[in-house]
C-alpha cells in the first residue's frame, strides 16, 4: 500500500487524488470519460469520433477519476503520465478491485 501511495522511487502516488506524495499523482489516466470535457465548459453534444480529439490530447484531464489507480511504473520503477501508454495509465478493474478489498481489510482494524 505504502508503495502505491508515493512511497517509490518516483515519490508519486499511484492513485489519483491522493496526495500524501506531495500532490504528485496520474493526471492523464487512459480513460475516455475523465478525459472529455464537463458539460458545463463544452454544453455541445460530443460524438464518438470527435471525443478522440479530447482523448488525444496532450493536456492532463479535465476531469479527475479520484480514487482510481493507474497500471503503475514499467519494470525499472519509471511511470510516464500518457495518456498514450496504456499499460501505465489505465485504471482497470483488475488493479482497482483487489486494491479496494485490502483497504476494506486495514480500514477493519
């Protein structure tokens, strides 16, 4: 756990929002809907196609996916935030799900 939340090589938390590394956390997860626009700042309708130019882009996302946790560093401890490199950056049901069972585990002492 303590790895996972910026105790690394990197002193970066791999969960988004958390901030006990010094605020350094993803902020451009592979993930369609953190990475469009909110309502409020683009009202007009965004279609499939045109949801990749916001997908692409280089900017971090708009929109935070508090909580979730990336794919994590490659296999010498380096973590590139691109949105690009999927196996780093997209918080997947298989990392996200036993990650909450442990913390459900610890929050029961």
């Amino acid at each position: 756990m303590d790895y996972i939340l910026g105790e690394n090589p990197m002193k970066m938390s791999y969960m988004v929002g958390y901030d006990g590394a010094g605020g350094r956390f993803p902020r451009k997860l592979h993930h369609r809907g953190s990475s469009l626009p909110c309502v409020t700042s683009h009202p007009q309708r965004i279609g499939c196609k045109e949801g990749f130019s916001f997908f692409s882009s280089i900017e971090q996302n708009p929109n935070l996916l508090v909580g979730a946790v990336s794919g994590g560093p490659g296999p010498y401890d380096e973590y590139s935030d691109d949105r690009s490199n999927y196996k780093q950056s997209e918080p997947t049901l298989y990392i996200n799900a036993p990650l909450v069972g442990a913390l459900a585990y610890l929050a029961s002492f």
